[in-house]
C-alpha cells in the first residue's frame, strides 16, 4: 500500500503549525470506468476461439495494453488526494511525475458543490473553488465522498481562521484576531479636553472675543480611540469685570 500512498505529509509546513484535518480520497465511483475497462480483457481474450490463426496476435496484443492502461487509471485515480489543511487546501496527484496545486484558506471566495442523481444516491459529489487566483489545478475536484460534510469542514476552517467573522470585525490572515470595535462609555457624551493652545491677544481691550481650541476625546477616557481637534468662542472679561 505504501507504493500508492502519496505522502502528503511531506508537503506540510510542520515548522508552522500545519496539520491536516482532512485528507480526501476519490470516491469508490471513480473506480467504475477503470474497472470496466479492466474487464475489457475478457472478451478481447475470447476472440481467439473465432479468429484464425494468423490473426490470433491481434487479441494478444490488445489484451496486455488495455491491462495496462486500466491499471495506470486506476494507480492515478488512488494517487489523486485532495487534502484539507488549517492553513489551506492542496491536491497532490500523478504516479511518476508528482503535481501539487495550493490555495491558501484566505483565497477562498466561494465553494460550489455540484451532486448529479447519481451522486446524491451513492453519496458523493464534486467541489467547484472561486479563488482569487483561479488556480486551475484546485478548481474543480472530482468525486468527493460525503460532499456536504467535507464542505462544513472547510466552512468552519475559514471560519477558525477568522475570515470571516461576525459583522464589525476585521480580520487579517490565518492566526490573526479579529479587531474589536473600542469599548465606549455607555450614556456619556464626548470629553472635551484643553491642550493649552494660543490664545488670541485682546489687543484693543474692549472685551472682543477670543477663540480656544481644544482636543475632543470620543469613547472611553481610559482609552483614547479617536482625538479631534475643534475650536470655541468664548468673551474675555474686560479690565472693569463686564
């Protein structure tokens, strides 16, 4: 077994915290043709009881390479793995040459699950992935075994990886959190705080106004969100106190 084994786990980013939470074989369907084709050597072996002589190599030679032949499809539909990760999704496939293509949880931007008659009755279906890379290789993954189950996972890996949160909050990639709206205090207007600016000189004396400016703290005085500069108007008192 460990020769049709793919070994995705040499493909993760152990030293970052990657672990798979999913890894994807293709359903037992996708046997079906391969095998068809297997048992193709039957009848073409038969063909010698009414063939001539002369032409019994025809038979022999087409049974070998239709063996053969079924048997690589069958090697590659084992060797085809679509692996979910708590970083990103991957499908590892190919027998001699190996073929990779990834997509990090972040540029996931919608999953289609498409489940044929067939499909819904034998219980498997077929992914379709929206990605801002459009990635032709993760696009469209083929005879996915419990398809709405497989596609809950990777909703709710999204979902840890906090891309998509509840309303309000932003998020930055994987391992980010998501930034919480600044606590205000409840039935209190904003503090209007002076910062000491230049008074404006009463140079005739006759009691004109000055203007102050002052910074406007919005929130909760513990914690400073948002600081806004504004101005007032105010008398100043002449030298007889009016």
């Amino acid at each position: 077994m460990s020769l049709i084994d793919p070994k995705v786990q040499k493909h993760l980013i152990a030293d970052h915290g990657e672990v798979i939470i999913d890894e994807v074989e293709k359903h037992w369907t996708a046997m079906i043709k391969p095998f068809l084709e297997l048992l193709l050597v039957i009848p073409v072996l038969l063909l010698i009881l009414v063939l001539p002589k002369e032409l019994y190599f025809l038979p022999l030679l087409a049974a070998p390479l239709i063996l053969l032949h079924a048997s690589w499809r069958i090697l590659d539909v084992r060797m085809d793995r679509f692996v979910i990760t708590n970083m990103r999704v991957f499908r590892v496939h190919g027998i001699l040459s190996q073929h990779i293509a990834t997509m990090p949880i972040s540029r996931i931007l919608d999953i289609s699950v498409r489940k044929p008659l067939i499909g819904r009755i034998l219980g498997y279906g077929h992914f379709v992935f929206e990605s801002a890379a459009q990635d032709q290789g993760l696009r469209d993954i083929l005879y996915v075994g419990d398809p709405d189950e497989r596609g809950l996972t990777i909703q709710r890996v999204i979902q840890q990886a906090g891309l998509r949160g509840p309303a309000g909050q932003r998020s930055g990639g994987y391992g980010s959190e998501a930034v919480q709206p600044a606590p205000s205090t409840t039935g209190t207007q904003p503090l209007d705080v002076g910062y000491g600016g230049q008074e404006q000189d009463d140079d005739d004396g006759t009691g004109t106004n000055e203007t102050l400016q002052f910074d406007r703290i919005i929130g909760d005085p513990t914690r400073v969100d948002t600081v806004e500069r504004d101005s007032w108007t105010q008398p100043i008192p002449t030298q007889d106190g009016r």
